[in-house]
C-alpha cells in the first residue's frame, strides 16, 4: 500500500456501513462473497462465485473494489452482459454506496460507465467528414417516414447534448438511423487526427472513466479492449466479470465474422469513392458471384468447402487487398487531412472483407482457396467422413445463414472455443471474478472454467448459497406422464397441461417455450380456454410486456430466450413458471454443433460438455425467475419428462435451485391453488 495513503476499513465494516446505509440487513453469503473476493484481489488469483438470488452480489463485489481501488489508486473494472444491469449499477448501486462510504474513504469514490465507442455520437461523422453507411445517401431528414423523422431528431438532439450517449434519445432511434451519426473503434481516426478529436464525446466519456475508482462496463467491449491492439479501458489490475454465465456467447458475438452481399456492397462504395472503378469493380464482381452463390446453397454448417465458394472466397480475398493496396500506404492521411475520415472508414471495412474471406479459407485448410472440394456441394450435418477425422485440428467453423426480410443470406466463421483467447488476453496480466447467480452447472464449476480457458489450479471456486429456502419456498414439478416433446409442435397433452396449471394458479404464469413458434402456438391455443389475459412476447416491445405482467396478477406472459434470462418481477404476479421442454441447442446450430463433434473427435462427451451444458444453463436461468424476493412462493412446471427419466437428468436437476420436488400433478394443481387464495 503507498505510504501517504491512509490505512483502510476492513471490508467487514465497510460492508456492514453499506448495507446499514442502504436500509438493508446483513447476509452470510453477502459478507462471504465480499470477503472472497478481497483475498483474490489479494493473493491476485481468479474467483467464480455463484450468489444465488437475494444474496446482494452486487454489494458483496462492489465493496471490495471500491477498497482495492482507494487503496491501490487503481481503477477496477466491472463488466456486465445486459444494459438493464449496467442501468442498475450507475444509476441505483454504485450513487448510494458511494453517498454511504465517503467519510470511511480517502475520497468520495468516483465512478463512470464506458460503451463501445459505437453508442457516441462522432461529431466528425455528423459535419459530413465520413461516409453514410447506406446505399449513398439514407433519406432525406425532411422525409416523411420513419428513419427520416429519427435522423432529424438526432440532429437536433446532436446540438443540445453534453454526452453523445445514444441513450440519452427516448424514445430511441433504429441502428439503421443511428449508423449515420457514430463510428466504430476501427473507423475512428483517433483523438489527435480528428478534426472534432478535443470535443470528441468517446474521448471525453473515456477521460472520465479514467479518473473513476469503478468503471463499469460491457462483455464485449471487455472482450475488444483485451484482444485488440489498442486500448478502450483505463489502465486495470482487476475485473469484475457480472452475469458471467454469458461471458462466452458474448465473446464469441465480438470474434465472429461474417461476408454477404451488404458486407461486400459497403466495402465497394467506400473504396469506389478512392480509388479507380476499375479496381473496385473487381470487388464488386466478387461481391455478385458471392450473391449467386449463397442465394441456391443450403443453410446451416458447411463441413467441406466446394471449389466454386472457395475460389469466390478467395477472389474476394484479392480483390479487397487490392483495393486496399490502391488506397496506398495508411499515414497518408497526414498529407491528405481532407479525406482522412474516408479512408479509415475504407480501411476498416475492406479490412474486414480480407481478413474475414481468408480466416474462412484457413477453416479449411492452408490452400483451401486453390484446393477446394470438386464436388460444390456444401455438406451440412454430420455425415462427411473426412471432416470428422479432420474435426481434431479445426479451430473455426463456417457457417451459412439464410435470409430475412431486408438481411441477404450471410456466411459467418467463428472459433470453436474461445477459451484459449480468453486464457491468453483476458485472464493473463489481470485478476479477474467471475460472478452470477448460475455458474456451477452440474454441482461444479469445471464445465464454465473450461470454457473460459481455465485449467486445474488457476481458479478457485465458491458458492454462497441463496438467502431464499427454496425446498419451503418453491416446488419443482416434472411432469413424467407427459409424452416426450417432438418435432412437430407443441402436443396436445403438453396445452392441457397448460391450461390446468395455469387455472389452478388464476393466471400469474410465465411461460418459457423452447422456440417462438411454440409460444405463439401455446398464445394462440389457450386464449380460447382461458378466462385469463394472455400476453406472447411479440405482441409489445418485451419492456412493455414485463411491465403489464407485473402490473396484473392474473396476467400471463409466453415467451422465448430473452424472457428465460430478463424477467426480475417479485411478488404475486409470479407465482408459476412453466418451461415447455429441456432447452437443448437446435441440432441444426451450427456452432453448438461444431462444438460438440470437435469435443467428440477429441475423446470428450460431445453431449455433456456442449449440449447439456447448454441446457443447463438455460434450466437453472428459467427456475431462477420464480424466487426474486424473500416473500416469493411458488411452482417451476417442467413439462419435458427427461428431465426426471433420461440418463443426463442427474446432471440437469444438480444445475437447478434446490426446490421440493414432485411428479404429481394433483399436488401441484392443489399446492397453486393455495397460493392462490393466500394471496
């Protein structure tokens, strides 16, 4: 500790003082986490901590780095996965606990929020210094449509705001419009190069994020500022990794690639604006043969490259260095200051269509592009031979979306783990803790750990428990007499099973259905039967939605992924969570599947390690739903009967909360019912 640094509170009293402060009252789990998370920081050795709902994690790591951070002059960052959270923080945890520490501290702590530089407003790109993202030119501001109507209210919004911050416009605008007015990272031209670089809102947001002792921050941009060449965060000794559960997915968002027509068309009208037609049109053609392609192929994984994609592939791939070599060397930009800002933007994007080409090339193989499969047909599934024995040494897997609407079909590459990035840039030079309600899958840590590229004696693991009895507070129902869920739509018996717990609670119901399909068919099916008001994700924006389930006790609310994981609502108007069927990856997702043979072809259970993973996550996340306070009470109704029967049920029912448990339909409907009329 620096020797004009006054000695410090334990965290025990500052803890205590926060939560006193706060109204609230001391939990064990709380004062376990906090100190758990002091002797990391300490002895400088990563942490999972699994804090059950109601244990008040926030505080438990937040207090400790706020100490470390007064005592070292060092910032901490935390990283969150939901904006809703990183909202909480800022907005809620980290003004109040800094009102209760101030006088125990050497200083009031300070703390800021930093987003990708994506979510500023670039006021070089608004003075019309760099290119519109669209076909030329979007609209015209005074059109009157939609887009139009947001991008003149960002302009006027532009003239009056102090931040830049997009969240800051309510109600927001659409990324479409948005893109016209902010840049990535990439595409910035940097402070000192910047004709608007002194005023720049980035720059400002990260100078104050750079005098705070806790900033706070997202898994992607966590992700950028670790494995890009440049800086995003303050200088950092330790990370607080929230919601940690979704740390891979988000990762692996930030490191997926991907090429289409609109990728390719941005690239030409960026470059065609500097360099000759003719070399442009090289791109251009490529983009088209591309088109061509992907507009007959199947979708889904592409295990064996056909010749005509691998050297369209590498067409592209030449097509966009030579763009790039007739932009000419990049530090021109200090004798051309006039189209400084477009050429980065060229930069950047022709950089990705290169790089991105040739990193789907290298999936297959060192001379993929000039040694592709004779037959052209792209082989999905799992029945190609040689791409199984060839499993062993692939690092990426390449895959082929079909279109929506206004999106053109897109190939995509990924990695097949990201664990070794994380291990490397992530976790190397900084302590790191990883925290959230569903860590131990299984009863144990190891299914995370390697994921994140941890191995044996890097990493300690702890759980604090929960603060909610559960075995008294919550009933965990299979319903074995079910058929298993097939294919074809949600059964008839899994809608009447519906309807009888749904009456026996009086409604108070969220449904969470494997797919949208199933949830709109469920809507659809029970608005007939039932007496009560039935709300499908989809009908409202998903805020809306929550906030009219909350709202009414004998309102019930289906929906799909976002609601598994987004819903906080305590109280009565949740007394039944029903779950259609054991959340397994669709066996046509390319990267779950990838995943899963490349663990096979390496000796591991493909199955457990990916699938029932994933599965269990997405349990535990969904049963988390019912408890959100300490007067909660309720049933979790799985309707899928493996998860009573099949030989992976072990493992699913040890990643869930530790309800009572029954198969018995009459108890439960009898059990709702009493709920109902105690309420």
């Amino acid at each position: 500790m620096p020797k004009d640094r006054p000695e410090l509170p334990p965290v025990e009293e500052l803890l205590a003082t926060a939560v006193t402060a706060l109204g609230g009252v001391e939990r064990p789990g709380q004062v376990k986490m906090a100190q758990a998370v002091r002797d990391a920081v300490e002895s400088e050795e990563h942490l999972a901590v699994q804090a059950g709902t109601g244990t008040g994690k926030s505080l438990a790591y937040l207090v400790p780095a706020i100490r470390h951070a007064a005592e070292s002059g060092d910032a901490v960052v935390v990283s969150t996965a939901t904006i809703a959270l990183q909202r909480q923080l800022v907005d809620r945890d980290l003004p109040r606990l800094a009102d209760a520490l101030e006088g125990l501290l050497p200083h009031r702590p300070e703390f800021a929020i930093l987003k990708g530089r994506r979510n500023y407003l670039c006021r070089h790109k608004t003075a019309a210094g760099m290119p519109e993202d669209e076909d030329d030119q979007l609209f015209d501001p005074r059109e009157v449509s939609a887009t139009g109507r947001m991008v003149q209210r960002i302009q006027e919004w532009a003239n009056e705001t102090e931040t830049g911050d997009r969240d800051e416009i309510v109600p927001g605008v659409s990324d479409q419009a948005w893109r016209q007015f902010s840049v990535t990272a990439r595409e910035c031209l940097g402070a000192q190069r910047c004709p608007s670089g002194a005023d720049c809102f980035a720059e400002l947001a990260r100078e104050r994020a750079g005098e705070a002792d806790v900033v706070v921050t997202n898994h992607a941009l966590l992700a950028i500022d670790a494995m890009e060449d440049f800086a995003v965060l303050p200088e950092h000794d330790v990370v607080v990794v929230d919601e940690a559960h979704e740390l891979v997915d988000r990762v692996t968002s930030v490191v997926t690639g991907e090429l289409s027509e609109s990728t390719i068309g941005l690239a030409v009208r960026r470059a065609g604006r500097l360099v000759e037609q003719g070399v442009a049109d090289r791109l251009q053609e490529a983009g088209e043969d591309l088109r061509a392609l992907l507009a007959v192929a199947p979708p889904g994984r592409v295990d064996t490259l056909p010749q005509s994609l691998g050297m369209t592939l590498a067409l592209i791939r030449d097509a966009a260095f030579a763009c790039i070599t007739a932009l000419g060397p990049r530090n021109k930009d200090k004798d051309d200051p006039e189209n400084a800002g477009l050429r980065k933007a060229a930069f950047t994007v022709l950089d990705d269509v290169h790089d991105t080409a040739q990193r789907m090339l290298d999936a297959f193989g060192p001379a993929a592009g000039d040694d592709a499969d004779e037959s052209g047909d792209a082989a999905n599934g799992d029945h190609a031979g040689d791409a199984r024995s060839e499993e062993v040494h692939r690092a990426e897997v390449v895959w082929l979306e079909e279109g929506r609407g206004r999106v053109p079909p897109t190939l995509r590459v990924a990695p097949l783990s990201v664990g070794g990035m994380l291990r490397d840039k992530l976790f190397g030079d900084r302590t790191v803790v990883l925290t959230s309600a569903t860590l131990a899958l299984g009863g144990s840590f190891d299914s995370l750990a390697r994921q994140w590229g941890l191995g044996k004696g890097e990493w300690t693991g702890l759980d604090v428990g929960s603060p909610f009895d559960h075995p008294r507070r919550g009933i965990l129902y299979v319903a074995t007499h079910l058929p298993q869920p097939g294919r074809d739509g949600l059964p008839e018996a899994y809608v009447d099973e519906i309807a009888e717990l749904i009456e026996a609670a009086g409604g108070r119901t969220l449904g969470l259905f494997s797919s949208m399909r199933a949830a709109k068919a469920a809507a659809e099916a029970l608005r007939e039967r039932l007496d009560v008001p039935l709300l499908c994700q989809g009908d409202d924006s998903t805020s809306q939605l929550v906030k009219q389930f909350a709202g009414d006790p004998a309102t019930c609310l289906f929906g799909t992924l976002s609601l598994w994981q987004g819903v906080d609502v305590p109280g009565p108007s949740l007394t039944l969570v029903i779950i259609d069927r054991i959340p397994f990856p669709r066996p046509d997702d390319p990267l779950a599947s990838a995943r899963q043979r490349h663990v096979a072809a390496t000796g591991g259970n493909g199955f457990m390690a990916v699938a029932a993973t994933h599965a269990a996550l997405l349990l535990a996340q969904g049963a988390g739903r019912l408890l959100r306070s300490m007067d909660d009470r309720g049933v979790v109704a799985v309707l899928d009967p493996r998860l009573a029967t099949a030989r992976y049920s072990g493992f699913l029912l040890n990643s869930l909360p530790p309800f009572w448990r029954t198969t018995d339909p009459a108890k439960v409907r009898d059990a709702l019912r009493r709920l109902t009329a105690g309420s």
